[in-house]
C-alpha cells in the first residue's frame, strides 16, 4: 500500500493513487500536523494547541481523539479491526505518523530544494535546475488551503517564503544556464504580486532584458520603485539601479537592428544532441551571396523539428540583425483547415512590424508587401509545419540576405529542385543522445543509478523528443520513486492501449500521452481534453476559464499544470498551444470522455464568450451607432465576457483572436450555434473596416448567411447579405454587388426586411459609381428617396452622399451640394468621422468640376487628415488620388501631384484595390510627360 500526503495546496491524500476522503478542515489541520512532524510523536496539549490555539473547546481532548481514530481508518482503510495500526499509533504519551520517506509533499519540496542548491553550489547546473524545477512543480496553490489555526497560518507563511527562495535560486540558474525565456514565464506571475522582493524583480528584469522585452523590464523596475517608495520611502538597491542602467546603455549603443524583434518560440530547456545537422546548417548559412537561401527539416511528428530549428536560429542569432521571425502553417493541424498564403503572410508582416491597419487585404498584396519590407534585410524566417512546397512557396523571401528554414513531416523534394533549399532529415535520437536528454531534465545521477533502466525508458518513448521530454517532466516530479516503476507502468499502458491501425501517431507515443494524461489530477485532465475540442490555434486563459466554467485563476493554473507535464506550450505572452499530435489525442478524449451534454455546455460557453466579446469590440470599433440588434441568448454566470476600455484595446483583441474567431464561426455553424455563427461575423464589422480584413469579411458573411437561412430567418438574411454587399464594394467587386442586390431587390424576401431597401439601392449607387455609370447611379438612389421607404432613405446620409457624387460627376452641382451638405451635417451630428472624410471628398469633387481647384486641394486634404485619423485607408487613398490629380492642374505642383498619386498607390496596393492600376497608368504617363530637368 503506498501513501500520499499532500499539503502543499487544498490537504489531500492518497491511498493507491485513489483520494480518500479527510473530513473537514479541522481533521485536515491534525493530519497535517502530524504529517509535517512525523517521525516525530506529538503529544495530545502540543497537538491541541497547534490545531485550535487559543480558541480550543473544552472538549478539544476528546474531539482529538475521534479525529484520530477517523484519520486511522481512512489511512487504512483495509486494516480490520484485530490489526494494530500501522501508520497513525500511539506512542510515548502521543500520537505518531510512520510514513516512508517522499511521502508528504512538503518534505519532498525541502529534499529537492535541498539537493537543488547544493548542485548549484558544486557547479552541477544542470542538476541544479532539474531539482529545483521538480520541486516547484510539487505546489498545487495556496499551502493549506482551507486550513485555519496557528500552525496552518505559520506553516503557510514558511512555506511561501521557501517557495519564493527556491524560484528565485532557480531563475538564477536558468540564467546562468542561458535559457531567459522560462525564467520570464516561471516569474510574471510572483514577480508582479511580490514587488518588493528586490532579488526575485533583479532576475526578472535580467530575463526580460536578455528577451530583448525591454519595455517591460523598464515597467517592473518602475513597478518596484514605486511600491517601494510609497510603503518605506526608499529607492531600489543598487544592483536594480544598475540593471536599469545597463538596459538604457544597451538601447542607447545598440543600433537598431540590434535590437531587432524575435518571434521564435523559446529555446526547449536541455536540448541535447543534433550536432552533425546543426554543423551542416550552419555551414549552409555562411554560403556566399547568391546561394540558395532555404533549408527544409523533415521528420514525423514529434522528432523534435521544431526545436532543432529553433536552437539553431538561438546559434546564428548575430548574423540576422533584422530579427528572426515565425509563423506555424498548421499542415497537420487536426481537423483543421491551411491557414491561406494571405493569413500567413499576414502574420509575417505584424511580426516583421508592419502596422495592422496597413496590411493588404489581397494574398498576392500581402506576398509583394513583405518581400518589399525584407527586401535588403538579414532577417531568419520559420515557417514551422509545412504540408506541401506550394504552401511555402509564396512566403518565400526572394533576397539574399534572409534565410528561411521550413519543417514538415514530408520530405518537400520539390523545394530542393525549384529553390536549391537543403533537406536534412530529422530522425529519431540516437540512443545515447536520448538518454542525455533525459538525463539533462532528471538528473544525471539518476541516470547513473540506473542505466539500463533508463536505456529501456527511452525505447519505451522510441527515441523521440516529444514523449521523452514528457516521460521525464513525470519521472522529475516522482524523484523518490526508481525509473523501473515508470517504465512498469508504460509497459501496462501499452497493453490497455488500443493502439489506432492508420495515421502518423506512433504507438510510443500514443502510450506516453495515454499514461501522462492518467496522470493528470481531474481538474488539469478535464482542462487537456476540453482543449481538444477548442478549434483554433491559439489557447488563451480567459478562453479556456469560460470554456471550463471556471475561474481566470483556477483555468491559469490548469493550464501551468498542463504546460509543466510538457502538454502545452506557450508560443507568445499570454498564448498557449497544443502540438498537433497531442491536439489530435487531446480531441479524441474530448470526444470519448467528456459526457455528451457536459461537451454541448462547454461549446456554448466558448461560443457565447467569443459572440459577447465580439459585441464588445463592436460598440466602439462600429463606423456609427448600430441599430438594436435581436436579442442575444444570455451568457452563463460561470463566463466573464471580454471588456475594453478604448478602440486600441478591442481592435487588438480581435486581430491577436482573429484565427480563433474565424475557427469559432465555424464551429458554431457546425455544431448547431446557428444564431452565434451569424452574430459574431455581423459585430466584427466594424474591425473588418478597420483593418482591411475584407477577404475575411466576405468568407464569414456567406456562412451567416447559410446560417440565417437554416434558421428560417428571412430578415437576418437581408441584412447579412446586405452587409456583404458592403464588402464587395470596398474590393471593387461591383459586379457582385449588382448582381445580388437586383436579385435581392426583385425577390420576396424583400418583403419580410423592407427597410433595407433604401441600403441596397444604396450600394448599388455606389457600385455603379465605380463602374462610372453616374447616370444609373442617381436613378437608383433617387428611387430610393422616392420609394415607399423614402423618409428612411432620406435619413442616409451614406446614400445622401453617394447621389452627390452621381450629381457632381453628371455637372447637376446645385443638387449635388445640396446632398452633399446634407450628409456633411448629419455624419456631424453622429460624429462619424469617417463619413465626414468621404462627404468632404465629395464637396471637394464638386468644387473641382465648378472650377475652383484651390478649394477642392482644402477639401480633399482635411478629407485625407480625418481618413487618416480612424484607419479608414481606402476613404484615405481615394482622398489622395482626388488630390493628386487636381494638383495637376495647378501650376508648379507637378512633384506634390506625383507623391500624392504614389501615396495613394501604395494604399491601393496593400488594399488589393483593382483601383491601383487606374493610379499607376496615371503615374506611367506623368513620368513620360514630365519635363527633363537634367542638362543634356
């Protein structure tokens, strides 16, 4: 029978791995007592006062007592009467705890501790960091959770202190060690709710600053200066002022490229072996110019592609000054569709810095705008999980100066003809390689203890990466127990296991995954599998706490669990992911072992989280006030919904979430979330706008559409189908817009919505405006003023404004002014600023064809200022071509005439906007028209 005690969180104990049950906190006070003192005997007065102080009751002895005899049958629950105990006794007057040793948690912590800082005081630093970590990795929460008295509270405090000892030993190690991204992630959390802990702030502020996040080094240094200050009148110690010192030193002498960003993932702690590949790449990266610039790593999943990869742009870091940026391709994704060439260069374009809202809308803009952006640079690119050359292609550099390293579990033989690229197979470690790692996250002693042993561990795991790093994550924490008892257990796992006939899931790896998830306490296991059933890529806190019901903090603390057993990693601040064969296992228990109905509650949740933060976002990204919506289902009391407190905080949430937003319409519509699938697209509108995300806008809009129509929702329908009409016009795809919103127009469901008759003549002006048809136009607008909705209408001022322009483009310019005012003084009131740009554009327009060049430039130049202003780029680039082409008509602005035309141009280009080709003709001919300056 073995015995577990756990105190270091909510007191537990185990009996053959099983929980029992203590009873309430004050018979877990006394097992706690006991535990933390045994060997020692602790007489009934001492026991008594530990437990209550005193607030003891008179029949605290007897009570004691009672408390006792229940702890012993609970201890021992298959010892029968005629038995004397064998744990829980009496003796010298006394009460005794006989435990094995490793047995209570918190004296396992003090072991390891123990053995940690004397490794570091040997000069052993990797043992050192193994120790350390596997003691941490023994917290739960709050020691004693639950438990009152003078001891639980001493103990508590004591305990926390060593803690906080023990993080703060093993930062330091880690940074000696060169691996300043765990220390970051291990110190956030204490650092920022212990601010006047100086040492423990001097790690954190040194790994952030080795992270190249100095921003947020200088905010904690700031942080503690100013806790400091206000509690104690005092200034941080003299090794905080210097690390301050030496981070505004570094950024002062630092060219900028030195300072370049890097989007890596972080460097796996104890990468072992790969020597002959990382030479070979190495040699690849010092070819002359000219050279291929590409390397493909292949291998199956789980071979470690992925972190090779990553060392070796950690090893080559000095010859690419211009950054070293990542973006995953999600080829073998489960369940998953390609991101597109557009969504990936997209997210190469935010990593390399190019600012959100000017990030074409169109794949084949986005290709053209980061390879002008890297163009001249020495930057490394990583194009993790690639499924086919034709998914790399696009995002390839095309410059010397940058090379790109591309991994996949296929072998890409084409990238090797087309690009020159070098393929380096990634097989599994040799064995002695294998054994290192191991040894490297446990301890090499261990190792040597029991060699054979461990040589049979990592046959178990078949050599590979992944599961070994797992397989040593769980031997760390049981640091008392042989390996011989991991790898009996493996060896039952892989008899219970049915082990699946198709696919690259490898039987050792489905056995270590089966075993470590077993492993996991209940809550931390429900929180694995519920991500298995979270269909995008990026794992948030907040989302995981609303799809498990629960608490930000109780979610935070799953997820650092599930990150420690190496089942989750995180790829940015705030971030996780799943690797995508433990994504596939995570979803295959989601389907098996998650009860039906607890299934349909969590996707609920998770889609009602996403539809009430896209509401959010809404009410301040929306051009103008919405019309009230249909009522939305309520959102569980177990889920805190986004808040933002300003347009920068919603339009960054949505565009770090878009992925997962676009994975969770999806979802909804799949899974019968029919009303969310429709809502969410519609309340991203304003977003959509914003950030030119108008591909995106179209795709989301038809499948709200399919949605509305399942649902027998004719009006929903109309005004999502109007909403896309929106979209077709702001890519110049006027010929949809006419095309559906005839079909609309003439159909019966018209009838059920009749009041977005006046929004559809509406888009139809303005499509046949940009097909420069203003006399159609203007009959179709006035219809809408005429019409049975024309008191509707006429509160538009997006249609009052578009009849303008139809006016002005056929000379009527009285009525034209009359309209465009109208629409000026309405989109004043609603503090529309970005209607404002398009009516002063529309004035401006109106008074260049009445003659009067100079008040059109006045026009057109506030109309470009307010564009600019709310990220409004297309409104921005016509505002700039308008201006363009009248300052060719004044003399001596030629060259003003030419930059505003390539300014507009350079919109136009990121827009995708077939408008562009009109501007560069335009461009073409100026500079065959224009006078020679130059001496001949």
């Amino acid at each position: 029978m073995t015995v577990e005690i756990k105190l270091l969180g909510p007191v537990a104990a185990l009996v053959d791995g099983s929980p029992i049950s203590l009873g309430g906190p004050i018979r877990q006070a006394v097992l706690a007592v006991l535990a933390m003192r045994a060997p020692e005997v602790v007489q009934p007065d001492e026991l008594i006062s530990l437990v209550w102080g005193d607030a003891a009751p008179s029949s605290a002895a007897g009570n004691m007592q009672t408390y006792v005899s229940s702890l012993r049958r609970a201890l021992e629950p298959n010892r029968s009467q005629d038995q004397p105990p064998g744990l829980l006794m009496r003796a010298g007057g006394g009460y005794q705890l006989r435990l094995p040793p490793g047995t209570v948690d918190i004296q396992e912590f003090s072991r390891l501790a123990d053995e940690g800082f004397q490794a570091a005081a040997d000069g052993r630093l990797d043992d050192a960091a193994a120790s350390l970590h596997a003691a941490l990795s023994k917290w739960r929460g709050e020691p004693l959770s639950g438990v009152h008295g003078p001891f639980a509270q001493a103990q508590r405090n004591s305990c926390i202190e060593h803690r906080l000892n023990v993080l703060e030993s093993w930062a330091r190690v880690l940074l000696e060690l060169g691996r300043p991204a765990e220390v970051v992630a291990a110190l956030r959390e204490p650092a920022a709710t212990n601010p006047m802990r100086e040492r423990l702030a001097a790690y954190f502020i040194q790994a952030l600053h080795q992270c190249c996040l100095d921003d947020e080094a200088r905010a904690h240094y700031e942080l503690v200066e100013r806790e400091l200050g206000e509690r104690f009148g005092v200034t941080p110690a003299a090794e905080l002022s210097s690390l301050l010192a030496d981070i505004t030193d570094d950024q002062n002498a630092a060219p900028a490229s030195d300072r370049a960003p890097t989007h890596l993932p972080p460097d796996v702690r104890s990468f072992t072996g790969r020597q002959a590949e990382l030479a070979r790449m190495q040699g690849f990266a010092r070819a002359p110019a000219g050279s291929p610039r590409l390397i493909v790593l292949h291998g199956a999943g789980g071979s470690g592609k992925t972190a090779l990869a990553v060392r070796f742009g950690m090893e080559v870091a000095d010859r690419f000054p211009d950054g070293r940026f990542y973006v995953d391709l999600r080829g073998f994704a489960p369940g998953g569709e390609l991101p597109s060439t557009g969504a990936a260069a997209g997210a190469l374009l935010r990593a390399v810095g190019a600012q959100a809202d000017r990030i074409p809308a169109h794949d084949g803009a986005r290709v053209a705008y980061l390879r002008t952006l890297l163009a001249g640079k020495r930057a490394l690119i990583m194009l993790d999980n690639a499924r086919d050359a034709e998914q790399v292609r696009p995002l390839l550099p095309g410059t010397d100066g940058c090379l790109t390293i591309v991994t996949s579990r296929r072998r890409l033989r084409e990238l090797a003809v087309s690009e020159g690229a070098l393929r380096l197979p990634v097989d599994v470690l040799a064995e002695s390689e294998a054994v290192a790692l191991l040894g490297g996250i446990i301890g090499h002693r261990r190792i040597a203890a029991e060699p054979a042993v461990a040589v049979e561990l990592v046959r178990h795991c078949g050599s590979m990466p992944l599961p070994l790093r797992i397989v040593a994550e769980r031997a760390a924490l049981r640091s008392r127990r042989e390996l011989a008892e991991l790898v009996a257990e493996l060896t039952e796992a892989q008899r219970r296991l049915d082990v699946l006939s198709a696919g690259e899931d490898s039987t050792s790896l489905r056995v270590v995954f089966s075993w470590s998830y077993a492993a996991l306490a209940p809550e931390n296991a429900r929180m694995f599998r519920l991500l298995g059933g979270f269909p995008g890529p990026d794992i948030s806190v907040p989302m995981a706490a609303a799809m498990a019901g629960c608490a930000d903090r109780d979610a935070e603390r799953a997820i650092r669990a599930l990150q420690e057993a190496h089942l989750l990693e995180e790829r940015t601040a705030g971030y996780y992911r799943l690797h995508d064969l433990l994504r596939a296992y995570a979803r295959e228990r989601f389907e098996l072992d998650e009860p039906e109905e607890a299934k349909k509650t969590a996707l609920r949740r998770l889609v009602g989280w996403y539809l009430y933060g896209a509401q959010a976002a809404d009410i301040l990204l929306a051009p103008q006030p919405r019309a009230p919506g249909p009522p939305m289902e309520p959102l569980s009391e177990a889920v805190t919904p986004p808040e933002f407190t300003h347009q920068r905080m919603a339009a960054e949430w949505c565009e770090a979430e878009l992925p997962n937003l676009l994975a969770v319409i999806e979802l909804a519509a799949s899974a019968g979330f029919r009303r969310h699938a429709w809502l969410i697209p519609n309340f991203l509108i304003g977003f959509f706008i914003r950030r030119c995300h108008f591909p995106e806008w179209i795709h989301t809009m038809t499948i709200a559409i399919e949605q509305c129509r399942a649902l027998g929702d004719p009006n929903a329908e109309v005004r999502c189908r109007y909403n896309r009409l929106i979209a077709y016009n702001q890519v110049s795809q006027f010929d949809r817009t006419l095309a559906e919103a005839f079909e609309l127009l003439a159909s019966d469901e018209i009838n059920t919505e009749p009041g977005v008759r006046p929004y559809l003549r509406n888009a139809i002006g303005n499509a046949l405006l940009g097909t420069d048809r203003p006399a159609e136009a203007a009959e179709q607008l006035e219809k809408a003023l005429t019409g049975e909705q024309g008191e509707g209408a006429a509160r538009l001022p997006g249609l009052l404004a578009c009849l303008g322009e139809a006016y002005t483009a056929l000379g009527r310019l009285t009525e034209a002014r009359e309209r465009h005012e109208q629409a000026l003084e309405m989109r004043n009131e609603q503090n529309d600023l970005a209607g404002q740009s398009s009516s002063l554009r529309g004035i401006g327009q109106l008074e260049l064809r009445a003659g009067d060049s100079r008040s059109a430039v006045n026009h057109f130049i506030e109309a470009r200022r307010l564009a600019r202003t709310v990220g409004v780029h297309r409104e921005e680039a016509l505002s700039l071509r308008a201006l363009g082409e009248t300052y060719l008509r004044l003399p001596g602005r030629h060259a003003e005439a030419i930059d505003a035309l390539s300014a507009a141009l350079d919109i136009f280009d990121h827009l995708g906007d077939a408008t562009a080709e009109d501007v560069r003709a335009k461009l073409r001919g100026l500079s065959t028209t224009k006078p020679d300056t130059k001496p001949a």
